[in-house]
C-alpha cells in the first residue's frame, strides 16, 4: 500500500497517476474518511488517558468514583467501535490506491502504448513455411489438449515426452545460471549494473495457495480476471510463484547485513483467464495450468532499482543462451499492473505466429507490497520497508513455444538449443 502521510501530501499527484494506471480511486473520499479516523484516535487516546488518571482522583465519594468509571467505560468502548468501523472503511479506501509509476514509465492506456527500447538477435528465417507450435506439437504427440478438456475442461493440455524433457533441462540450465555467482558477476559486467551484488539466488518450492489477507497485502489478488479461490475455505490458488514469495517474510524485521534476499521459486500457476475466451485457444499459449520459475528479492531501498535493472539483465542472458530473437518492452502506465512502479516484459518473435510474444515480465514494486505486508529491515538510519522486486525466469510453457517455432525444421522436428543439449543427455532434437 501507498504511505497515508505521503497521500496526504501529494493528493493531487496520487489522483493523476492512479488515473494513469487505469484505477478509478476516490481520493477525496479517502483523505475524509482519515481525518474522520484520525479525530476519533484522538478522543479514545484521551480518554484512555483521562482513565488512567481517573483513581488518582481525591475529594469524590465511591458511588460517584463507580458511576463516573461506568460512564467512562462507555465512553472509551463507543469509541473503540467507531474507530474499527471507520478503520475498515479508511483501509478499504487505501488498499484501492495503486502504486506511483516510475518517472519514465511512458503514459498510455493501452499495451499499445508501451515503448520498445531494445531488440536484440536476428528474426529466425527458413526455406519453407514455419508452422505454429501447436501445429508442430500436436503432429508429434508433446501436447494433448483433446483429452486434457475430457479431465478438466478447456484451456489445459497434457505435455508430454521430450517436451516434459526439454522443460526440466530449461529449468536445470535456469537455476545453475542463478545460484552460481561467478556467473552472476559476468552478467552484471556484461550488461554494465551498477552498484549491484552478485549474490546468488536460493532455489525455494513455495506454496501454490494463500490466504485471503496475506494475498491482498501483495496487492496481487485479482478475484474477476485471474484468481481461483478453493470452495469453502480462506484460499486462493497462487497466479504466479511471487505471489507467495512476496509474503514469506511478513510482518518481520529484517537484518541489513543479510540483505539482498534472493530467491528462484518454482511452482504451477493458475489463472481463470477470464474475458479471454476465443483469444489464444490454441496450443500452450493461454492455458489456466502452467509451471514458472520466478525470481523475487528483498532489498534496502537505495537498492531497489539496480535489483529491477540486473534481474531484466539476467532474463536477456537466458534468452540470449537460448538464441531466442526477443525485443525489450518499457510498458506504459496502464499495463504496469496495481502493485508495480515499472514494468518491463521481454517479447520474443515467433515465426509460426509472425509476431513478439511475452515471455518474461520484471516487476519493480519499490515499498508498496513491504507496506502492505510489514516486511521491514534495520538499518543504521533506523528500521524501513524493504523494496521487493520479482522476475521471470522462465514461463515454461511460453519458452517451449518460442523454442518450438524458431528450433522447427522442414521436417517437423525441433532442435535442441545448444545449452540444453548438456541436460538432455547430448539430444539434438525432439
């Protein structure tokens, strides 16, 4: 969440960029509803106080002591109840505020308007038609969506064989690259990060669900589009891996001397895809079920914007392994999301399709999850909100995809990228 000292100073400003973003937020009302807050604080805190002198009290007779300490205890309870009352309503209030973009997240309102700043490796090209990878897939037995909607509906697949290979070696080839620092050390000189420490990442299996508010306190539950919620209980299936790697130090103090925190969480995502009917139906583009390896950190604050700018710099490492053509997107302020102050995707051309497709996404979130979640560090300057920041490293089913349509040959096999080979054995295609 957004500091309720800093809306209050900048109230205008905070109006603007949620507007920005896309979020209808009532602003006005808020500020209202927290002076309201604020004057009753100050009537319970008093008369709390007021209690606390009230036995010193001389010169009353007991009968007026007890009806006095009745009358106060009624008070103090009233009180109490209008403070909860408008509390739920101020949080309601401040939770709908979303973070501050970045001051070069360009402003538009739609993904159209998102700005590329970078494109890097030559467009696949071949001798004969390159087909779709589902085209491809499907001829060759890796993926089964046919029987895949008789078990669970539309929008799953089984993979299988080599494909299921070929993802274990991406996820292997990802954490060896992560948790080695000399490799790390290399990416931060190839790609000029400045003042940015080489420290690994540690590999975590985190949760695939959480509760109601430990999820709204990362500012990532989305109930209409995405979020799955398990019948008749307080949880939701997570949407990605740092949705439950944001949380995972809540409401603790941390140590300056450990920081950064990396991690590399690899679970199995669900989203409800919602309003996307009749768009990607096709192959393993857009599926409710998918598999990611994400990273997440907990930095200081002077910190927080080298993290974003290495964890981009390993992600163009990756694909850059793989020889994937991609291009590097700086998305505009309606397509950042609630949480983030800049986001960043990496889209990679796909020749079957004709076209860039997301495959990675680098979310800088400054302090707003810390805020929400009251993950903090001590500093020498005192305790602060730690700065969070998460990364893919590989959406596995959208990197089969691009490896599929840019490895195919005429016919109808896929090539191995180079630095896969090792983890499949010495395979050269499937």
């Amino acid at each position: 969440m957004l500091d309720i000292r800093f809306i209050r100073e900048n109230a205008e400003l905070v109006a603007e960029k949620a507007k920005q973003k896309g979020f209808d937020v009532n602003i006005s009302k808020l500020l209202e509803v927290d002076k309201k807050w604020k004057s009753i604080l100050e009537d319970l805190e008093a008369a709390r106080s007021f209690r606390n002198e009230f036995a010193k009290q001389k010169g009353k007779t007991d009968v007026e002591l007890r009806a006095e300490a009745k009358k106060l205890r009624g008070k103090i309870k009233g009180l109490e109840a209008r403070l909860k009352s408008v509390e739920e309503e101020r949080f309601k209030l401040l939770k709908a505020v979303p973070n501050m973009p970045a001051d070069d997240v360009p402003i538009g309102t739609t993904e159209a308007d998102s700005v590329v700043t970078k494109e890097w490796g030559e467009k696949s090209r071949f001798d004969f038609e390159p087909k779709n990878h589902w085209e491809i897939a499907e001829t060759r037995g890796l993926i089964d969506k046919e029987r895949a909607a008789k078990v669970a509906g539309s929008r799953f697949a089984y993979v299988m064989g080599d494909l299921v290979k070929l993802q274990f070696a991406l996820i292997q080839f990802a954490l060896e690259v992560l948790t080695n620092e000399e490799t790390l050390k290399k990416i931060i000189q190839e790609f000029e990060i400045k003042n940015v420490s080489s420290k690994p990442f540690v590999p975590v299996l985190p949760p695939a669900m959480a509760r109601t508010d430990v999820y709204e306190a990362t500012g990532r539950l989305n109930r209409e589009e995405q979020t799955y919620k398990i019948e008749d209980g307080d949880l939701w299936l997570n949407a990605s891996a740092e949705h439950t790697l944001a949380p995972m130090f809540m409401r603790e103090i941390l140590n300056e001397k450990d920081m950064p925190l990396r991690y590399v969480g690899y679970t199995t995502a669900f989203r409800r895809e919602a309003g996307t009917y009749g768009k990607d139906m096709e192959g393993v583009l857009r599926l409710h079920q998918f598999d990611k390896l994400e990273m997440e950190s907990f930095t200081l604050p002077e910190d927080g914007m080298n993290e974003h700018l290495f964890m981009i710099a390993i992600q163009e490492y990756l694909m850059q392994q793989l020889k994937l053509p991609y291009h590097v997107l700086n998305k505009c302020t309606a397509d950042i999301g609630f949480p983030n102050a800049r986001g960043v995707d990496i889209e990679v051309w796909l020749p079957g399709q004709n076209k860039y497709r997301e495959t990675h996404t680098a979310d800088f979130i400054s302090d707003f999850q810390a805020e929400g979640t009251q993950t903090r560090v001590k500093t020498t300057n005192g305790i602060v909100y730690v700065y969070n920041n998460d990364a893919t490293a590989f959406a596995m089913g959208r990197t089969l995809i691009a490896i599929i349509e840019n490895y195919q040959t005429a016919g109808g096999k896929v090539g191995i990228p180079t630095v896969l080979r090792p983890y499949m054995g010495g395979q050269l295609a499937i």
